[in-house]
C-alpha cells in the first residue's frame, strides 16, 4: 500500500473546485447530485482509510484482542510510520464516528419535535399554524409529507407569492433533498475537506427548490420576492426543523440568481472548457479515491490473512 493509504484523506481537497464551479456553471438539480455524490464517496475511502490505518494501530498495542501475526512487520511495513499513523488513526476513527452517530441523532430528534408540534392538527399536505411569526418548511415524512406554514407568513404574501412559496417547499419534498443535505453533513463529519461540500450542497438544494418553484409559477421575479420576504429563516417556529441544519447560502446571491435569466438544462459542461475540465478533475479525484481505498484494502486484508495463523 504505502503512501496511497493515506491519499483518500487528502484527495478531498480535489473536490474544491468542483464546489465552486458547479454552484456557478451547472444546473441546481445535477449541482445537487453531483456534490452529495462526490461528498459521499470520498467520505467513505476517507473512513476506510482510517479503518485500514486503525486496524494496523490497535494490532501494536499490547494486551490487543487482535491475532498477534497483524502487528508482524510485514503489516506494518504496509503503511509508512505505521507506529505514528496507526495509533493516531485510532482516536480519530472514534471522532468520526461520534461525530456522524451525533449528526444522525440530531437529525432524528429534529424530525421527531417537528412532528410533535404539529400534534392536534387535521392530517392534510399543508398545515397552517395560527402564529404571527412567519416561517415556512418543508417536513418529510415518507408517504404523508408536509408543509408547515405560519399565518404570520401568509399574510406577508401575496396570492402569487404564495404559489411560488409552496412549490418551493414542495420541491424540497419531491427530490428529497433532506437526504442529500444528511450525506453532506455527515461527509463532512468524516472528513473536515468536505466543509466546502456541504455548504455548497446547501446552497444548490435551495437553489433547485427555487428554480422548480419559477417554472411551476411562471415567475422568476414573484419568486425572488417571496424569497425575500420569508428570509432564510424558520425562526420563532414551534420546534426545530430540518431546514435549521443546514445553511441555505446567502439570500441576496439567491435572488440575484433568480433575477438573472434561467440556468442552462444541460447536466454537464463541454470537456474542452475550463468548467468542464475541473468538475472532471474533481470526479477524477473520487474515482482515484476510490481506487486507492479499494487497492489498500484488499492488500491489507491478503497481507492480515497471510498472517493469521490457522
């Protein structure tokens, strides 16, 4: 293996410039797609390669549970500064998986509460609360999601504007994005290179959400002014939502967006352009990865199943 164990830790930092030019070159919807697909991948060779590294750490320390051939030198010769890199893996691991276990939890609980503000109310697709506080969001629930609106917000609105916040959060719901937002957050719990993703994921979900709710109303500025008056923000709401997780991106760039005229449909950029040649770097680079983790695990376990005694 050598030094190709550690690369998945650090090939992260390849996703960079796919962060940035997607959110400006390419579509919401395959921008969305795109991040939480890499932000996934290089997530799990990152946490694999910690595994492989933990692996050959745990097998030094003495009193281990482990078959005493894994700490032979042939193993440690298999990851460079294997004293060094294999017991720091430990602790990190852990942190990693206290950090995701936290994110899940959190994302549990958030939806659990969310509910339970809404115990007393008729079961239909949109429930209206009687609060002066605006705020608006959208709450998954398998086959019976909903959307959750104050009165407060409904009066800020105009008939329009209300059509455009509606299908803002519908289209929340029928992408899923709270799914992409959980594989953002806990990618960059398993690896902090993945920050850039999540925040861009983030922003391209909100982001897609408005560009499906300009094509439903026929309206891109009716949209943006509906933007600007419900803010980014559920604040003042009965319970905390999903929607509070992540950060939407900065309101004056969405809107400036939505003034501006529609995004190309096209999923991805010629090869031969500068947009173009970084996002396939950027996909290179999880698919290297990828490779990486794959080839050091599979030596590592010929190597550790050489070594166990029968």
């Amino acid at each position: 293996m050598g030094v190709f164990v550690l690369l998945p830790l650090l090939l992260p930092l390849t996703a960079w410039p796919i962060a940035h030019l997607a959110t400006q070159h390419l579509h919401p919807r395959a921008a969305t797609t795109l991040l939480s697909v890499v932000a996934a991948v290089m997530a799990v060779c990152s946490t694999l390669c910690l595994g492989l590294l933990m692996v050959v750490g745990t097998a030094q320390l003495p009193g281990n549970p482990l078959p005493d051939g894994w700490s032979d030198p042939e193993v440690r010769e298999s990851v460079p500064q294997d004293e060094i890199a294999g017991k720091a893996a430990i602790p990190l691991l852990l942190a990693v998986v206290a950090g995701c276990g936290r994110t899940l939890w959190r994302h549990v609980r958030v939806r659990r509460q969310a509910h339970a503000a809404l115990t007393g109310l008729r079961d239909t697709p949109v429930a209206v609360l009687p609060d002066a506080e605006p705020y608006a969001y959208a709450l998954p629930a398998g086959p019976r999601d909903r959307i959750v609106v104050s009165t407060g917000m409904l009066d800020r609105l105009d008939s329009r504007e209300r059509r455009a916040l509606f299908a803002h959060e519908r289209a929340h719901l029928t992408a899923r994005h709270h799914r992409h937002l959980l594989i953002a957050q806990l990618a960059a719990q398993a690896n902090p290179f993945l920050v850039p993703l999540r925040t861009a994921v983030s922003y391209v979900a909100e982001r897609w959400a408005d560009e499906e709710a300009a094509h439903r109303v026929g309206s891109r500025k009716a949209v943006a002014r509906a933007i600007g008056k419900a803010a980014l923000v559920p604040r003042g709401t009965p319970g905390p939502t999903l929607a509070g997780l992540a950060a939407p991106g900065p309101l004056p760039r969405r809107v400036a967006a939505l003034l501006a005229p529609a995004p190309p449909a096209r999923t991805w950029p010629p090869l031969f352009t500068a947009v173009g040649l970084a996002l396939w770097s950027a996909a290179a680079g999880a698919a290297l990865s990828a490779t990486f983790s794959a080839n050091s695990a599979v030596t590592l376990l010929l190597l550790l199943h050489a070594a166990t005694p029968l």
